[in-house]
C-alpha cells in the first residue's frame, strides 16, 4: 500500500504541474506571448505607433543619418545599434522588415531576462526553471517582452547588473564581476535616460540592505564597465558623438515629461497597476513573515518597489513603465525568497501565478493598431495595380494629411508617400485626412472611407475614382 501511495503522489505530482503549465501557457496566449504554441496564439498585434517610430529612426541610423539628430525625447540608440547588427548577420534590409523580425530582436534580449533565474546559486533548480518558465510564456506579466521598443533592452541590462552585482559580493575575484555588472547598466543607460533613476533606487537599496558590496573599488570597476558600454552605445560604436550632447538634452528633457508638464500619458489599465502593486506588497509580507537578517537578496526586491512608487508618485504613467519592476520581482525576488522554507516557497510560487493570471485580465494593449490599419497597405497595393492600369505612365502616391498617423509609414513603406501639405497632395490617387468629427468629406473625383486606425483616433480615407478605376472590395469594409 506504502509503494502504491507513493505513486499516486508522483502521479498526482505530474498532473498538477501539466496543469499548471497549461495554464501559464494560455495566459501566455493572452498576453501574446512569442513562444504560444502554434494554434493558440490569437492574430498578433498590429505594429504600435512607437514601434514604428524606433523602426524609423533605426532605419535612418542605417542609411547614415546621426541618431543624435532625432528628437526622441528620452531614448537611446542602443536599440537601433542591436537592430542594425541583427539585421546584417540576417541579411536583412528595414524596407523589408515584418513585424515579427522586428520583435526578433528585443525578444532576444527578453530572452536574457529569462535566463537570469538560471544563474542564481543558491535556488533550487526546479524554482529556477518555474520562474524562467512564468517569465517566458507570461510576458513577465506584461505584452511588451517582445514588442520593437526599448524597454526590452533596458530591462535586460538593469536585472543583469544586479543579478552581476551580487555576484561579485560573492566572488574571489569580484573586479571582474564589477565591471561585466557596469556593462549591463551601461547598456541601460543606452536605451533610456530613466536608467538614471533606476540606478539611483538600486544606491538607495544597496546602501540599506548590502552596504558591504560599496567598496570604492568594486565601484570604480563598474563605473568603468557602464562609461565604455554607455559611450560606445550612446555614440552609436563612436561614430556619432554628438549623440553624449543629445543625451543630455534628453535627461533634461525628461524631468518636463515625467512632472506632467510637457506631452504627459495619463495612468491607464489602473487595474494592472493595481495587481502590480499587491503583487510587490504579498512578496513585502513574505519576506517580512520569513525574518532573517537584511542582505544582497534584499536588494532586487527592494529596487523593484522602490521602482513601482517612483513611476507611481509622477503624473507620467504608462504600462510600460512598470516591465522593470515586474522582470525584476519575477526574475530575481521570487525565487530568492522562496528558498529555505516550505511556507515562503509555497506562498511565493503562488503569488507569482495569481499576478501573472491577474495581469491577463486587468492589462490590455496601450493604443493598438486596429486590424483595418494593419491591412491597409494590402488594399492599397490593389488599388495601385488597377489606378495605373487606368492612368498609365502616371505617377502613384499616398498623400497623408498631419495627425498622428504613426504607425503608417511602416505599413505603407513600400509606397511613395508625402506627409502634410506638399505640392500635388490634393491630386493624390490616395489621401488620407483626419476626422474631427463625423462629417464625410465629399470631394470630387474621390470615394470616401472611414478608417479607424487606434482607438479613438479615425481617419478619412479618399480614393480617386476618375477613369472608372475599380476599387477593391476591401476598401468597402472600412
């Protein structure tokens, strides 16, 4: 009977892991994770309007115009310098980019994120292969694992820093380790000015719970490891030093961003700020029940409140802001807590899964793409081929009359387009206008359409008819 029991339990073990791995991969479906199985992903998201912009400006970097002449408010050219180079190993040029080789390479460096659990030493491995696995097909709680922004990168490199960091308390030889820490908050500071900020919650954390690892020498070595990282990234390999003068510009910048006085996005999603909140505060009280005395695994946990009630107490809030903290917490805090006893265990693997289930429910896309936006480069295409069947010899173009009309000049890259006012735009076989209200604009020689392309954001849609031009029937679902 003993021996009977015994597989039962081992049998009952297997069911209950199958389970819940089935369950964290539907969430990942949700969530649209990039390894959902085949089948089980839904129609992936549309190219957001601020990946389009960084595809832009990493084009332009390739095509040799200084990243430094950008007006990005606040971010780095680390993300446009990892794109260049994936794309040369792949051959790869940006007019022919798809959304997915786009998100291939942030995805490499969330991939990093999700190797971090592996290269703690004191963790069981089982706990460290269930927070890989949580992170991986969770998104990390969020949809922005491998969306083509920064955040990815700068994630990547903060949790690597601290995950080196503790390392080199630990090492016989911690100089080394001091500066591969420095290059991965280097990479950091590459991306996005807010690194700064980060950087100086993760002092704060260190100065109260691992005082010990801030010997002057440790840090001269990181300080070393993030100046040669930062610059040769800032200044895209050394070839655009401007770009440490547009840096500047940028940190300054952004203290008019983050106070609510200049281009602010208010909170949205309130509710996933709220499952991160208690997500955070349910690890505070695991660790406050455990006791023991304050040390270096302290600090990812505490960087990652100290994160979440910074981006909390601006006015400039945004899902996004919140990947660093949640990475953080998942990647690191957990499984640091939940070693050493059975209770903290329990509690902590069981926090983690209710806030990634939670964030299914509570977190939705920021301003997606709709359907129609993504398809529209497909209807005109079609047009195209019939409106120079009808004016042969005549030039096509697409004339896009202001607005924010990001993320079209991704979709509609393979196309001549002009952007506001420009000689010839009122000619154009395609103009598209935006719609202040629900008055269609009527205008000789063209068909109007309606065209929703974010949520609340619509456009007018002309299409010239001269000629007897057939339309195709695409554009009649608009």
């Amino acid at each position: 009977m003993g021996r009977f029991a015994k597989v039962l339990w081992v049998g009952l073990a297997i069911l209950l892991v199958l389970g819940w791995m089935i369950l964290v991969t539907g969430v990942g479906m949700i969530m649209h994770s990039p390894v959902s199985p085949d089948g089980l992903q839904d129609i992936p998201p549309g190219v957001h309007a601020d990946e389009a912009v960084q595809w832009s400006l990493a084009k332009d970097s390739a095509s040799g115009i200084p990243y430094s002449e950008n007006q990005d408010k606040f971010h780095g050219p680390a993300l446009a310098v990892a794109t260049k180079t994936v794309f040369a190993v792949r051959g790869l040029k940006f007019d022919d980019a798809s959304e997915g080789d786009l998100r291939f390479v942030p995805f490499l460096f969330y991939l990093l994120v999700c190797a971090a659990p592996f290269c703690l030493r004191d963790v069981a491995w089982p706990t460290r292969w269930m927070a890989a696995f949580v992170l991986l097909m969770g998104s990390a709680g969020c949809y922005f694992g491998h969306y083509f922004i920064q955040e990815p990168l700068l994630v990547a490199g903060f949790v690597w820093g601290v995950l080196l960091w503790n390392r080199s308390a630990e090492a016989v030889r911690p100089a080394w380790w001091a500066v591969f820490s420095g290059a991965a908050f280097g990479l950091s500071l590459a991306c996005k000015v807010t690194a700064v900020a980060y950087l100086g919650i993760l002092l704060l954390a260190l100065l109260v719970f691992a005082r010990e690892t801030l010997t002057w020498r440790r840090v001269a070595w990181a300080t070393v490891g993030a100046l040669v990282v930062w610059i040769s990234l800032q200044t895209v390999l050394f070839t655009d030093w401007a770009g440490m003068v547009a840096w500047g510009h940028q940190f300054w910048r952004s203290f008019a961003v983050a106070s609510g006085n200049d281009d602010t996005l208010i909170q949205t999603n309130p509710g996933y700020w709220w499952a991160v909140g208690l997500w955070l505060a349910a690890l505070v009280a695991i660790r406050l029940v455990r006791g023991g005395q304050r040390s270096a695994n302290d600090v990812p946990l505490a960087a990652s409140v100290g994160c979440f009630l910074f981006h909390l107490a601006l006015p400039y809030k945004t899902p996004w802001l919140l990947f660093l903290p949640v990475c953080l917490s998942l990647s690191l805090a957990w499984p640091l807590l939940a070693e050493r006893r059975v209770f903290t265990w329990a509690a902590s693997f069981a926090a983690a899964t209710v806030f990634v289930l939670a964030c299914a429910f509570t977190l939705k896309p920021h301003t997606p793409t709709s359907l129609r936006g993504v398809l529209l480069a497909k209807d005109v295409g079609e047009y195209q081929q019939a409106w120079q069947k009808a004016h042969p010899g005549k030039p096509f173009y697409v004339a896009v009359d202001g607005g924010h009309y990001w993320p079209l000049p991704y979709y509609l890259r393979a196309f001549q387009v002009g952007y506001g006012e420009f000689d010839g735009a009122e000619r154009a076989p395609v103009r598209i206008l935006v719609a202040h209200d629900d008055s269609r604009p009527a205008v000789p020689g063209y068909q109007t359409f309606r065209l929703r392309l974010r949520r609340d954001e619509w456009y007018w849609v002309l299409v010239d008819t001269t000629n007897k031009v057939d339309i195709p029937h695409m554009f009649g679902e608009w």
